[in-house]
C-alpha cells in the first residue's frame, strides 16, 4: 500500500463518512434534543430525494434550489407529523416503544405513498453544474462533488455546534430535553419546541437524502437502506450527540474504506462488528455523557 | 328503516360471495397463480412482469382463449419473502385451485416455492430468479425456468472476453458484486467458464459490498489501486446504477473495461443514468428493447409502452414468455389439469419469443427444464429511441445457445453435491 | 380478582383447545392447517416477546434473533446431519438460544429503555448479517430447503396436533412464570426499579433470567415452524420480524397476557385477507398500527376489557 493510495482512501472513507453523517445528524438530533427516537427517520431522507426530484423536474430548478426545498419540505412533513402524532404519546408509560411503532408505522405509510404517486422507477438526479467533474490532486483523481459534501458535512458539524452550544434556543432545546417539564414550568413553550426540532430533524434528513441522491438511485425503500447505518453510526458515536455522531460516522468510513482492501470477504459485516464492539466496552456509545448508565 | 337497508346489503354482499365462485365455474380457465413482489427495490420488477402477463393474458383470452379455456392470471405480493411466499402458494393450491405457480424475482422465494411445487406436484413456471441451483442442484421435475440463469449469461460474458483477447490483449481481472448468492455464484460461473474456453487471467481483486448498500467509494478507489483490465460486476439493479454514478468522476471506467453480463444491462439500469451512462461498457441482459431487430421484438416492446406508458425491464419479457409456454401446453395436452401431462407436453417445447432473433426459436431443454436462448452481448451507445435512457446497447456480439448451456459433466458434479 | 382472571383463563384456553383442535376434524384445507400453525407459532412467539416488554418493560426489537436460532438450529442439522436430526434440532436450536441470550443479556441489561431497544436491534442485526453471507455453512440468503421432520411427524396432521400441544403447553408454562413470585418482581421492576434493589433483590439477574426465557421459548417457536414451512430464510432473523411481533403485541394487547396471542391471530388473517387484495398493504398496516396506538394503545383485548369493566360500572350505577 503506497502513500497516495492511503491517502486516496482516506478520502474515499471520509466521503463514505459525511454522507453517513448528513444522514444520521437530524436521528441524533433528535434523539439528543427531543428524546424520541424516529425509526422513520430513512423515510424523511427518502422524501428528500423525492422532492429534489420533483423540483428539478417541475421547474427545471437548480439543484443547490431543489435541495433547499427538499429540506424545507421534509421539515414540514416532519413537523406535521410531529404536532398530528408524535405530540400525543409523550408522556405515556412504555413512551419509548410506542415512538419505535409509531415512527415505524410512518415507514410503511410514507413508503406507501411514495410508490402511489412517484411510482416504482429509479428517478434520477444529476450532479450540480460545475461539480460533475474530478480534480486532479498529486496525481490522484478526486470525484469534486465529493469533495464538495465532504465540506458540507464540516460546515454543519460547527454550525449545529454553535446553535446548540452557544445560542439561546440552542440551550432551551437542550433543557427541553433533560426536562419537559421544568421547561414547561419555566414559561417555555414546550409542543412548539419539540415541533421545531423535530422539523428541523427531518429537514437535515431531507437535505442528506437530496444531497445523496446524485449518487445513488431514488426509489421507494430507500429509506429503509440508510436506517440501520445511521443507527450503527449514532451507536457508536453516542445518541444525542451531534459532535459524536461526526466522529462516530468517520471511525465507521474509515474501517469500512480500510477493510474493503484488507478483509474485501468480510467488508460487508464490519460495520456491525464495530458497533458490537463499542457496547461491549461502552454501551453507551463512545461520546455520550455519562448519565444514561442505569440504577 | 335504515336497519332494513343494512340488511338488504349484507343479504346481497353474502349472496354475492356465494355466487360468484359459481359463475367462475360455468367458464373453463386455465388458473395462473403469480406470486411477484409488487413493493421494495424488487417492486420495480414484479410491476414489469405482472404487466407483461397480463399483456399475453389479454393476447391470448383476444383469440379465444386455448383449447376452449380462457386464462386467468392472479397475483399477490409475495414481498420477496420466502415465508409469505409459501403461504400464499398453498392458499393458491388448497383454495383457488390453481393449476400453475408463477414468477418471483428473488432465487431465495423460487427455492422455497419449488419446494412447494414438488411436494404438491404443481408445475410452477420461473419467469426472472436467475439462480443455477433451481435447475441443476435442486432440479425437481415440476419446475421450468423461462428466462437464461447466471451460467448462461456468465458463459456469453467469458466468450466475449476470450474474443476481446484477441483483438486486444488483457490479462487481469476483478470482481465487485453483492456479498450473498448471487453475487457469489456468478463470479464462480465466470471464472468457470474463462476456464472452461481456456481463457488465461491474473485475478488482482474481488470485492463484496453488502447488497442494497448505498455508497460504493472506497470499493472503487480500491478497485482503481489494483489497475485490473476487466472488472466484472455482479450488481444490479439501483446497486449498479450507484456503482456506476459514483465511478464514473473517478475515471474507472477510462481505466478498466467494465462488464456486466447478467444485469448490467437492464433497462432499467439505462433509464436511471440516462446520459451519465458511460460510453463502451460491456453490458448484456435476458432481454433487450432494441435487439433483435425482428418485427415480434418491436412489436412486444411498443405494446408494452402503450400498455404502461414505460419501456420494459427483461423481466417483464421473461413473464411474458412463462404466459406463451403455459399456453401453449395446455393447448398440446387439452386441459390444464393434468399437470404429469403438462410437464411432457413443456419438455423440449419450442416457444417463439420477442428475444429470438430471425432463424432461432426458443426451447426448453428436456433434462434441465431451462429455457434455452441466444444471449447477446452489447456495448453502450448513444441512442435515445427509448427515453429516459439516454444510452442503449449496441455493437452486439451474438452468442450461440447451445454454447451457453452448462456441460454434463458440471450438472454432474453438483448434482452429486 | 383471582376468579375474574381463572374465568378468563378458562375462556381463552377453551377457545385454543375447541377452534384449533377442530380444525382438522371439521375438514380445512392443508392451507388452513397451515395458516392455523402460523397463528400458532407466532402466537407462541408474541406471547413470549411479551413477557420481556408486557411484564418487564423491557422492549426487546431483536427477538427474531432468537427466532430465527431455532429455525436455524433445525435446518442447519437437517442440512449438515441429514433430516432425521430434526428433533435433536430443534433441541440444538433450543440450547443456542440459551447460550447466546445468557451472553448477550449480560452485555445488554447493563442499559435501560430506548437504549436496551437499540442494542437488542443491533445485536439481532449482526446475527442477521453473518448468517447472510456464511453462504457455505448457512444457505446464506438462498435459506434452506427440505426440511422435512422424519418418521410420524411428516405426517401434517400429526405434526400440527404436536404444535398445538406444544404451543399450549408452552404458554401454560409462560403464564406460570408470569404468576411466580420472579414475575411479580419483574411487574414491580417495570414500576419501579430503585425500590426493587432497595428490597434486597437484583434487579438485573431477575431481568437477565427472564430475557434468557422469552429467548428460548422464541426459539422454540421458530424451530417448529421449520417444520411447518419446510423451508427456513434469512427473513427470520430480520429486524422486521421483530418489528411485526411487536406490532402483533400492541394490536391484541400487551397489559395483557392473552392479548399478543389474539393480536397475532388477527394480524395474520388481516394480512393474509389485505395481501390477498391489494398491493399496498403496507399502508393499510401502517394505518392500523397507527390507529392502535394512538387511539387504543390497551390492544384488542385490553380496550375490550375496559369497555366490559365500564358497562359494568354502569350497570351498577343504573341499578344503585
């Protein structure tokens, strides 16, 4: 193995990494922030894709103008299902597994309903003008869009850092989470926070499905596909947190680049054997803080 | 009064159910009992084939029928799950009586349904699963194949790569394919081949992506380092569509000759890249839209259009084909309900199919119970007659049938197995 | 409170013994028995499932794991051994299952709610994915064919009265778990887990007992219904496995211990009527899911026994 190949390899596992981040952030976001885990969250991503795809094609958009409206229509579906079905359970005994089977049954419909209207052909999106091409690089050959969501994915990490850590609604949705109701008690307006988050969740999950859809194929059970990475990645990186998540997304593409040319026959269980890895000396995940140990 | 209009419905719907079973029973038909996926990343195809069935159905039923029976073509959505699947095949043959098992696209769903099919002797008719297994290994007398497996498509890629030696010379090769049967048994069929027609090859990699998996890159930087003249790929479907979208900016395919003989070179693949779809890509399917050039193909294809308002993907010829076989048989035995009868009458029979080119016909081979076909083998070429591809298949190289099938000597050998 | 429930128990016993143990005898279909095995087995499994999540609040979304060891414990004997190992199988299948949720309890009862969840879901997954591509030793995704159970149990109508007095048995053994003093423990553990460990007693070895036990009696489940399909897949194992035993759960009820049995029971009729007519059966799945949850989240039997409890009280009230 020479030189400019790890380094190619790194790359190629950094870029596998971003894109398993882009998906993940808003299921940890979520998690972290609203304490609900979205087991749907695969089928926003996939929604994402969808509108990105509707737009273009209606309006023959821009792309960078169709990713937006995917986020923003995925926030909406998202916060329309948050304040329609969600919002009623919180606070239930078994809260925990009847968010799994709601969030679940959002799966079947969404998919469902994405076969009726778009149909069962793989829709297709083009890469953005100016980035359809490589860059040459010491004489390695760098895909550019590649690189470009390799960027996205910083850009994100630091700015849901500084929402989150260093500005007042960013500390209220994190209250929120700890306490719903001293929240509540202290005059914020809890239902139209958890609304916000959570559509503000599915949007991260609608933009990473529009910003993925260039280089995979848009079909109905997409979003199924993406889940369980996603849950490997917030796994290992801590749920509910953004920074762990990151990291957690770039151990996972760094082992799968590195074991596709190490053990190719065993590639495909490798992210499974990490994850397992991780909960046997930290099942809370590496990052996360330490109060979810239990008793 | 509301009460009594209740009543009135109930007493109708409860007649309804009771007679409708009869007025069935006045008509002779021929009972069909599909059982393709209609949901998840196989939807696409069990679309393609229940169309396509129910077009030969309509065909057929147009003309009167065969021998004085009309056909019917049911199908539930078996979600690629060997488990449904067999449930649904019992009900078909405990209560709908169905003369015929029909379809599926998963090898997993036809090795549990031929199951099935053995142990209540019904004939049940493989329209796109591609696995070897169901005529060689698990060959049980009941089950046909319509459509080329694995072997034969595997068999067309290394005759094509033993011609490109000669014109120009290669001597490495890779493999990328999905990490479960599939993928495993045609990279052995491949290389059985190669060897059977006494190809030399230096193999440099072989790579296994979990099935459905979304991002292919590190696999492809990999793939560049190891500098192979052909990569064979094994993938299919939204798989090689990814594959080939996220390879393309790496320059793989100015480096390598990619091959893709099975699936690579579904429609479906060409109408998800349109223009991304690289030039000079080796790529064959069961069947192509745009080959042979007979008046039937064309004919079959425009139909299909009309019909759906799509180009058809090569499973939908592969039910259209399971439709003609099944009607042909019972037009030879007389009745549909014989099925040790049906089973002669399928051996060795000779079916006109769209995919035959001028001067072939199709047949299925009496000791496998496999459909026997001319396979070819093209490289992408601009050609946008079938939007949304932007790229279509051409350049063909055409391989014999007989050629194709798998020697005695390896049904043997796994047969002992 | 004790009669209520006896009479209860009895109703629900007589219906398991007089519909399933007729079926045969008022002449169905081999699809009928089939269908009928299905429930059953199933029924086994949601019954189970719910002694981890109905009695002890843990919510487990990687049963199938377990599941599916008991199909494979069978069909991979059959496979390697040849088919008259079927019983020994589901024995072998049976033990796995022991050994495996012993190990992985360990590992896993160390977190509490939707982190328990996430863990059961990975570690069903990581099964799932290495029995997938074992190809050599496992079938791989092709699954395996032929499972035919040797001697008197190929006969189908002996095999399904053998299931029916299994299953019964089993819950029977079940519900006396769910009554002993451990699942009095486990009912106090899901109220309130500090002032069990207050009392003296371990909370974790209690739940670390009563995983292994919905493990293996999911295992056993899955072992017989090799026999019933003769064909065993990767599915089995799949989170979506555990997603519809779940599902089968909440619909019949998972305050109750009945109420998975039933749940199952109209699950896969529902299905099986829903499949048969439309393509779009996951809508109306999804649809019933979410209808259970947010309007009646007691589950068939549940609602049904607040409704009676309800009229009662009127009744009463009417009369006074």
């Amino acid at each position: 193995m020479d030189l400019s190949f790890l380094v190619v390899q790194l790359i190629s596992g950094l870029s596998l990494a971003t894109l398993l981040f882009l998906v993940a952030s808003g299921l940890t976001l979520i998690f972290g922030v609203g304490n609900v885990f979205n087991f749907a969250h695969g089928s926003f991503y996939m929604l994402g894709a969808y509108f990105a795809y509707q737009t273009i094609a209606a309006f023959s958009a821009n792309f960078w103008l169709a990713t937006l409206a995917a986020g923003i229509g995925a926030g909406i579906a998202g916060m329309i299902a948050e304040s329609l079905f969600l919002r009623r359970i919180y606070g239930r005994t078994e809260e925990g597994g009847f968010q799994i089977l709601l969030t679940y049954s959002f799966i079947l419909v969404i998919d469902d309903l994405v076969k009726i209207i778009w149909g069962t052909e793989y829709k297709t999106i083009l890469r953005p003008e100016g980035l359809r091409g490589s860059i040459e690089l010491f004489g390695i050959t760098l895909p550019s869009y590649n690189l470009a969501i390799i960027g996205i994915g910083f850009v994100l990490v630091v700015v849901a850092w500084f929402i989150l850590g260093r500005t007042r609604p960013g500390r209220i949705a994190r209250a929120t989470a700890l306490d719903r109701e001293m929240m509540n008690a202290m005059g914020v307006n809890v239902p139209l926070t958890m609304t916000l988050v959570f559509g503000i969740a599915t949007m991260l999950g609608g933009f990473a499905g529009a910003l993925a859809a260039p280089l995979r194929s848009v079909t109905p059970g997409a979003g199924i596909e993406v889940i369980i990475d996603s849950l490997i990645v917030v796994v290992i990186g801590g749920m509910g947190n953004f920074w762990g998540a990151w990291f957690g997304a770039l151990i996972l593409g760094e082992v799968i680049a590195f074991a596709v040319v190490l053990v190719p026959e065993w590639a495909s269980v490798v992210s499974y054997v990490v994850m397992v890895l991780t909960l046997i000396f930290k099942p809370e995940g590496l990052f996360a803080p330490r109060s979810v140990r239990k008793v | 009064m509301r009460k009594h209009r209740v009543l009135g419905i109930v007493l109708v719907a409860v007649l309804a159910f009771i007679l409708v079973p009869f007025a069935q029973a006045q008509e002779k038909v021929v009972k069909i009992g599909s059982l393709f996926p209609m949901t998840g990343r196989a939807g696409l195809y069990g679309l393609d084939s229940v169309d396509a069935a129910e077009m030969a159905v309509e065909e057929i039923n147009a003309k009167g029928g065969v021998a004085g029976y009309k056909l019917e073509f049911t199908n539930t959505d078996s979600k690629a799950k060997p488990a449904d699947a067999v449930r649904i095949a019992k009900r078909y043959i405990d209560e709908d009586k169905v003369h015929f098992l029909f379809g599926v696209v998963s090898s997993a769903v036809g090795l549990a349904l031929t199951e099935v099919s053995k142990q209540n002797k019904k004939i049940f008719i493989g329209t796109d699963h591609a696995s070897t297994q169901l005529t060689v290994d698990k060959f049980q007398p009941y089950y046909f194949r319509v459509s080329n497996n694995t072997f034969q498509s595997m068999a067309a890629g290394a005759l094509y790569l033993k011609e490109l030696a000669q014109t120009k010379p290669w001597t490495t090769i890779a493999y990328v394919g999905p990490d479960y049967a599939y993928g495993h048994d045609q990279w052995n069929e491949l290389k059985y081949n190669l060897d059977r027609f006494g190809v030399k090859y230096k193999i440099v990699g072989e790579y296994w992506p979990k099935l459905f998996a979304p991002d292919y890159t590190p696999f492809i930087t990999s793939i560049i380092k190891d500098k192979p003249d052909i990569l064979i790929s094994g993938l299919w479907g939204g798989d090689s569509v990814a594959f080939i979208k996220q390879a393309t900016p790496f320059g793989l395919f100015e480096k390598t000759l990619f091959c893709s003989p099975d699936a690579g070179g579904n429609y479906e693949v060409m109408s998800a890249t349109g223009a991304e779809l690289p030039l000079g890509l080796v790529l064959s399917a069961r069947h192509h839209n745009n080959w042979p050039d007979t008046a039937a193909n064309k004919e079959y294809v425009q139909k299909f259009f009309k019909k759906t308002g799509r180009y058809p993907t090569y499973a939908a010829e592969g039910a259209y084909a399971g439709i003609l076989a099944i009607a042909q048989a019972v037009e030879k035995v007389g009745n549909p309900n014989d099925a040790d009868k049906l089973v002669k009458a399928l051996e060795g029979m000779k079916i006109q199919l769209p995919e035959d080119p001028e001067g072939f016909t199709s047949y299925i081979d009496p000791a496998t119970h496999q459909i026997v076909q001319v396979q070819a083998v093209g490289v992408t070429v601009a050609n946008d007659k079938f939007p949304p591809a932007k790229r279509m298949l051409g350049e063909w190289k055409i391989y014999k049938a007989e050629d194709l099938l798998p020697p005695k000597e390896y049904i043997e050998s796994k047969q002992k197995k | 409170m004790e009669i209520r429930n006896n009479y209860k128990e009895i109703v629900f016993w007589a219906i398991l013994f007089v519909i399933f143990g007729s079926l045969p005898i008022i002449g169905s279909s081999s699809y009928h028995l089939m269908l009928a095995s299905h429930i059953l087995l199933w029924g086994l499994f949601a019954v189970a499932f719910n002694m981890l999540w109905g009695v002890t609040g843990m919510l487990s979304f990687g049963q199938a794991l377990y599941f599916g060891l008991g199909g494979y414990g069978v069909g991979l004997m059959v496979r390697h051994v040849g088919s008259d190992w079927f019983v020994p199988g589901i024995g072998l299948g049976l033990i796995a299952a022991a050994i495996l949720s012993f190990a992985i309890g360990l590992l896993i009862i160390r977190v509490s709610g939707v982190f328990f969840t996430v863990l059961t879901l990975a570690f069903g997954q990581l099964v799932w994915q290495i029995t997938f591509r074992w190809y050599e030793f496992t079938g791989g995704d092709d699954g395996i064919q032929g499972i035919i159970p040797p001697g008197i149990l190929s006969n189908k109508l002996f095999y399904y009265y053998a299931t029916l007095l299994i299953v019964i048995a089993s819950i029977w053994l079940l519900r006396r778990i769910s009554l002993s003093p451990l699942g009095v423990l486990l009912r106090c553990v899901r109220q309130n887990p500090n002032r069990v460990s207050f009392i003296g007693q371990s909370v974790r070895y209690s739940q670390l007992r009563i995983y292994i036990v919905s493990s293996v009696f999911s295992a056993l489940a899955g072992g017989l219904m090799a026999g019933v399909d003769n064909s065993i897949h990767t599915d089995m194992l799949y989170w979506t496995t555990s997603g519809e035993v779940i599902l089968m759960s909440v619909l019949g009820g998972i305050g109750q211990f009945f109420g998975p049995f039933i749940g199952t029971a109209v699950f896969i009729v529902i299905q099986e009527f829903v499949g048969a007519k439309t393509e779009y059966w996951p809508l109306i799945i999804g649809l019933i899911m979410m209808t259970m949850v947010l309007l009646l989240p007691r589950g068939l039997v549940g609602e049904f026994e607040a409704l009676k409890t309800r009229l009662q009280s009127r009744m009463v009230a009417d009369r006074g």
